[in-house]
C-alpha cells in the first residue's frame, strides 16, 4: 500500500528528497564545516545533552528496561568525548564523492571511469543508542546523503538534543535544513508508511532487535540493508597462544557484554581443550560470566591440573549448554562453550549457527589463520584479537552507521565510503558503435 | 508467506545454497576451467542452439510477440560469436575472489584487510534474452557464487538447450551441479515464492518489464538490484561538433532501437538548437525515425537553412510530443525531442525523467562535460560517444548480469565483481579493547 501524495510523511521525505540534490552538490569542505559545527555544538551544551539523557535513562529505569538496553541508552561524559572525536575524525577525512575508484581504457579510446556519488536519502531506523543520530548524520553529511532519522521512543528527549545540534550545524554551514530530519513522531505505522516511499528514499537501514527488522524487510518497497545481531564467535585452535587465548576470550565476553560485537560463544578445539579449557573457565567465571558448556567441554574443564594454584568452585558453577544455547545472542555475561574439531570444526559450527557478523581464531599457525579467516562466514575476522574490535571507529573509518550482517551494498561496519554508489564515467571523441 | 520447509523449490535453493559453500572455496582455475568448458559446449552445439532458438523464434512470431521482444529473444551466429567471446573474456579475467582491495593498519598495531567473497545464491528472473542464461552463469561462476535462473516462457527451447552447456561445463570442471540450477516451472507463483527464500538466496536480480519488477520488489523478502527500463538521453550541448552530435544522435537511436541503452530523448540547447536540428531531424527522419518534438524543437526545426542542400520533406513528418513522451520507454524508432537551457535545462529535464541509466553529452566543452558527468542522474554519463555504450562487455567487464538502476549495491552494468562482497579481515597479535 502506497502512502496518499500529500501525506506528512510522504512532504517530509519529499522535502529529503530536494535536500539531497543539493547535498549532492555542496563542496566538501561546507559539508566537513557541518560536521565540525556539530561538534562545537556538542562541546558547548554538553550539560543540556547530558541532562536530557538523564531522563530518558530515569524513564526507562522507571519503566523496567533491562539493563542491557539501558546501558546503549546512557550517555557519560566519557561516550561523549568519543562522540566528539568521531565527528572530528569524520570531518577530517578525505571526501568520498566525486572521488574516482577506478580508470581505464577500450580499444577504441573510450576511457571510462568509476566516480562516486551519494546514494540519495538514506532512512535510519534504530532504537536505544542516541549517538547513532550523530553518527549517522555525520556520516550522511560526510557522503552528501540527505538522511531521515527515527530513532526509538526510550531516547527521545536524548535525540531531541542531540537533533539540534545537527539542525544548527546545518545551518552554520549554510546547508539545507531537510538534510538531516527527524521523525517527528513515535508511531510504529510511520515506519510502516515511510518504508514504501521508494519514490523519495533510496535506502533503509533498520539497527535494532530482530522484530524490528523483520517488521522493515516484510514491509519495504526500498532496499533495506540489515544491521542484524551478532551471534560472534571466538575460536581457540590447537596453535593458540594461551595468554593471548584468555586475554581474548575475556576481553570479548566481558568488556561491554550488551553490545553486538561481544563473544556469545566461544569455541575450542578438542586436541586442546583439556589444556586450555580450566585456564580459560576459571577466568570467565572470576568475572561473573555465567558458563553453559557442551559435554566435551565439561569433560575437558574436568582436569585438576590447574587446580594447584587456586580456588576450584567455578567447577560447580558450570552448567550444561542446551540446544538453544548456540543459537542465542545473549548480550549479557552468559557464555555458551564448545569443543570443536579443528578450523574445519569451528567454520562449521559458526556456518550453522553464526549470524554472520564477527569471528576470531586465537592461534600461531598461520595456515590455520588464513582458512580460518577464508572460509569462515562473518563480515569482520579477526586473527589474534577481540571480537570487540569490529566496528567502525575501532577499524579506523570514524564511526559507523551499524554492521551490515548481509553482503548485498556492505558487509560489516558501515562507515561513509558505504553510504556511496559508484557510477561510470565515459569520455570519448564521438564514438558509435558498430 | 514463507514456503513450507519441504516445497520442491525450497529444496532447489537448498541444493544451490550447498553448492555456493563449495563454489566460494573452489579454485579460481576450477571456475574459469567450467566457463571455458561453455564455451567450448557453445562452439560444439552451436547449431543445436541455433535450432532450437528457432522453434522459440517461430513460436513467438506465430503468438504475436512484438518485434523488440522476437529481436530480444533471436540468436543469430553473430550473436553467438559474441556470446561466446565474453565467456573467453570473463574466463580470462582476474578471479574476483580472494582479492584484498585495500589494506591499512591502526595505531593497536591492527592490520585491517578488505577482501572480496562471493555473495552467495543468486536468483536471475528474466525474459527474452536468451544471452542472459550464459552471461549470468558464467559471471556468477567467476565470482564463486552458485545461480538459480528463471528465463521467460518465450525462450524455453532456448533456455534449456544453453542450460545443457552449463551443467556439462559444470561438470567437466568437477563442480558441484547444483551451482546453477534452472527453476523446472514457467508458473510465476514459483518467483513469488523463491523470493521469500531469505535463508537460502542472498540476491534477486529481475531483469524486465516493469510489470516483474514491481512484482518482485512487492513480494521479496530477499535484497533486489532492480535492473528497470531505459529513458536515456542525448544532450547537444552549445559547444558541441555538429558532426559528433549526428553521428552520436544517430547511433544511439537507430543501432539497435528496442534495447534498453538506445537513446528515447534527445535535448537541444536552445542557444543551437536553430543551428543543430534540422541537420539531426533530417538524418534520423531518413533512417525511419518518427520524430516527436516540443513547441520550441518545432520552430528550431522550421529553419531553413538546412533546405538547399536537399530534400525538406521531413519537416511534414514531425509531430508535437505530448507530456507522455517525456516519460516513454519507445524501444523503437520513435523519439523525443526537445530544447532546453543549456546543462543545467538538461540535468533538471533527465532529474524529471530520466530513469537513471544512461545519460550522453556532445560538446567540446570541457566545463560543461565535467558538470554534466557530475550532475546527472544516471549509471552511466557518456561525453561525446553513442549511449550504447552503457553495456558490461562494451566497457570492459567481459559481460553483464544486467544494468542496476539503483545505487544500492551495485549501479550500472554488473559484472562479475558486482557479484561480490567484501569482509574485513584483521590480523593482530593480542590486541584486546581497553
């Protein structure tokens, strides 16, 4: 069902629409003044910023929402100085459009070249996490996109904030004000209506749980790429460095235990489970990771030979895992373990189970690494390092407007270079064909 | 509506989601060994083919089918030595898989890689062209993907007879079978339920009259590359070579009229348009063009300059175009014309209609080119050469599964690169998040 021509919804995307020809347009340099004026902006009513975060954060604990969705929500003075840096870091990069990819020429002297250009208006639907409307309109900013921000009810006086400083920055910058716009209401159906707008929008990009998202794929007539969960995986090979194994295993289970690129399961090999599986076990449970293991696990946690030097009754802590266990995204410190054989093992096991959005292999053996990260299906793999490492300010493109869990456009975080297409450019001297 | 687990094409994607786990880890000779193999099969069975295009042929004259559509679906030896030269091409080309294309490193000391993959199973819907059976298979064999095809009724004899080449190429190269499969059914409901398959197909493809394409778009739940019709336009510009401006104008209307980058719309600055339009309109008006023009191209046209050097009975074949014209896919030798003011008439008349594939400019000004390849809205913006030029095997890609008229994913021709992703890989040696 298409929207009615003259609904509010259809004027703003329209309105998008006009903003984004001209984005399209504007020099790079306005547009990195945009995003630096967000960030002065940022600077200068960080109090008010914080003060309307307080009350989304007293109101969701109010209304009893988990602790996991509340800790995206809140913002510290911490997250924001990261907020700040990102903006920073985003305006200093270099401009992607216009920017030429690729050259080359035909035989019959036509050169042709592959020259970047936004995509249009880019629709962003997320819930919890304010600093995504900054993010996301920076990175809108920094690839010439007009963007429509609706971000969740739970951070509405946060985004109301933070919404105002884009509007400002827009506006020191001299840009159109419908470059960046925000939903102006909390209706499930506006999602419902603005996703059929393929007239006006160019992409969609829902972040959030899988209802959400299912709602965005069933109901879009735009093309829609998924910022799905992150069932992520760390795998302990038979070559693994042990120190580096349970630095890894820790870091990627209890860091920040809420957020998508935090390990939900972590697999090992069996010729070592018995060796590296105590070690790894008592550390996880001293930080109060809750362990479900699989029988080959239990066995191999088992072996006294560690017990010489310690305390013993995470032992009785252990729990067995249950089918459903390799399936969960638990975003909390709960932690499904497996024995496995071998990379082959391990690539099969996150071929089932995994939703494709990071890996890791903690091992010395370069062969293994290399099939690992060949074969293995997750948009970010990483050899010898965190699972938290994938994302996009860590991987260096700034911030990212979310980790693409399927492969069509992008494929993993997404940063400004992925809110671009390429097109051909074709210079001749009055070529036909023949 | 998803299709019940045990439904024959539920188990048809399955089979091909099987085989596209070993197509992504198959050697690049392995691959291209099977696209030589076709094309050796094509050399071998070439009059089988021919024979059987012919029933096809006959079958389509006898049901009425218009003449673009029958010259869509003929094979003719010509067109056999082409298809069969971009099999060699895209066998020859540099194996997409595996590439690094860029690589950079972190202050963590993390080394961060992208790397291109396939993307899995993709489904090509289609009609006519029977060409697109081999072009798609052999582009998706070279990008590791596995393909479900679904050509029209219209060219089934066809189909079947250049299927046959594929599966003996598939297996003379000892590839699984099942890494492109046909749909065994002409019954559309089997497109509506393939493209609710998300869990086994990664890309759908249509690849036709806009009636499919909105089917497609209405029912998938999987992500699609619309690959629309084409309102391309020719823009002469003040500063262009009369003599570019006619071949060009001539070659992109009359060469081939009933694709989709032959030109529908030719624009005439108005600051030459006296000079420039009775030259063109006499010259396609002899090559059976039915010239449909705007009040402001039929003054131009009265000029009479042109007359002494021969027949003005041209003039009395022009038409007023009506507003509809403007938005006409003709596909045959019927054109539009009209004057506009300068670049920026012309960008904001191809904004209006254009439906962003192929966009021309003649003129010596290297200005104007620059702003009109940067401002236009199309896949591909030519400067003084034929729009049909905007094809995958003029511009070097060997070949093409179809020319995408969105930016999503892929914009213009797609060739086999097109058909990939590309993951992060990041090699470090313990780095953990702080």
């Amino acid at each position: 069902m298409s929207a009615p021509p003259d609904s509010p919804l259809r004027a703003l995307a329209r309105a998008a629409k006009d903003a984004a020809r001209a984005m399209a347009r504007a020099p790079a340099a306005q547009r990195a003044a945009a995003i630096r004026a967000i960030a002065e902006g940022l600077s200068a009513r960080r109090a008010d910023v914080l003060s309307a975060n307080r009350l989304d954060v007293e109101a969701a604990r109010a209304a009893g929402l988990s602790e996991t969705l509340t800790d995206r929500l809140s913002l510290t003075h911490a997250r924001v100085d990261a907020l700040q840096g990102a903006l920073l870091e985003i305006a200093a990069q270099p401009d992607p459009v216009g920017a030429t990819t690729r050259e080359w020429s035909r035989p019959n002297g036509l050169r042709v070249r592959r020259v970047r250009l936004p995509l249009g208006v880019i629709l962003m639907i997320y819930e919890a996490r304010p600093n995504v409307t900054l993010d996301a309109a920076a990175l809108c900013l920094k690839s010439g996109n007009a963007a429509i921000l609706r971000g969740g009810s739970e951070a509405r006086a946060t985004n109301a904030a933070l919404f105002t400083l884009v509007s400002a920055g827009l506006s020191a910058a001299g840009l159109p004000p419908e470059a960046v716009v925000m939903v102006p209401t909390q209706d499930r159906d506006a999602i419902d209506e603005l996703v059929t707008l393929s007239e006006e929008i160019d992409l969609v990009i829902p972040r959030g749980g899988p209802g959400l998202i299912a709602r965005v794929v069933a109901r879009s007539r735009i093309p829609v790429v998924r910022h799905d969960q992150g069932i992520c995986h760390v795998y302990i090979d038979a070559a693994a460095d042990p120190r580096k194994a349970l630095d890894i295993a820790v870091n990627a289970k209890t860091q920040r235990p809420g957020v998508c690129n935090a390990m939900e399961t972590l697999l090992v090999d069996s010729a070592v489970a018995a060796a590296h599986l105590p070690a790894l076990l008592a550390a996880l449970d001293a930080r109060g990771v809750e362990l479900r293991l699989c029988p080959a696990a239990l066995a191999a946690a088992g072996d006294a030979a560690c017990d010489a030097s310690g305390d013993a009754s995470w032992r009785a802590r252990l729990a067995p895992a249950t089918p459903a266990d390799w399936d969960a995204e638990f975003l909390s410190l709960t932690l499904a373990v497996r024995v496995v054989d071998g990379v082959e093992g391990a690539v099969a096991h996150i071929d089932a189970h995994g939703s494709r959005h990071t890996a890791a292999i903690v091992t010395e053996d370069a062969a293994a690494a290399e099939r690992f990260t060949r074969e293995v299906d997750a948009s970010c793999v990483l050899v010898n390092a965190s699972t938290r490492f994938n994302d996009g300010g860590e991987l260096g493109l700034g911030a990212e407007v979310g980790i693409s869990t399927t492969r069509v456009h992008a494929f993993g975080p997404m940063g400004a270079e992925s809110l671009t297409a390429e097109k051909f450019v074709v210079w001749g001297d009055g070529q036909v064909r023949g």
